[in-house]
C-alpha cells in the first residue's frame, strides 16, 4: 500500500515540478500541497485499497494535463484538484 501512495504522489511531483516561480504560489506552498496530497492519498487508501489503482490514473491525468505549464499557480491548481479528487474518493 505504501509503493500505491509513493507512485501517486511520486507521479504528481515529477509531473508538476519544472514550475516558475509565482507570488501566490511559491514552492513553500507547493511543498505543503504535497504533503497534503500524501495524507489524503494515504487515507483513501486506507479506506478503500480497491481504488487506488483509478486515482494513480486520475492523477497522472492531471499532472499531464499541467506538466507543460511554466509557472507554479498553474502547478497549485492542479494539486488542488488531485487533492480533491482524492478526498471525493
């Protein structure tokens, strides 16, 4: 269970890491949205291992989806809706 939570957040970080940087979202901020990421992941797999292989899709889609993004506001609305991807489960 702990290699799912890792390859998710693992893909999340790789994904989003190659960000400018933006005021409102530094990388303090983006460090702190990981370690949320990792909490929220580690919780929903908890509660239902079954799903975890859909939200490792989910959240390769969306680091995709702003991996070619050059600036970090962009890289914090995509953990944002990681985050609460995870957390509807």
């Amino acid at each position: 269970m702990k290699k799912i939570v890792l390859a998710v957040v693992g893909v999340a970080a790789l994904g989003l890491s190659a960000c400018s940087k933006a005021p409102e979202c530094t990388a303090e901020v983006i460090g702190k949205k990981t370690q949320e990421l990792t909490t929220a992941v580690q919780e929903a797999v908890t509660k239902n291992p079954a799903k975890a292989t859909e939200w490792a899709a989910k959240v390769q889609e969306i680091a995709t989806k702003y991996s070619s993004s050059s600036n970090q506001a962009d890289a914090c609305k995509a953990y944002d809706e990681i985050i609460a991807e995870v957390k509807k489960g």
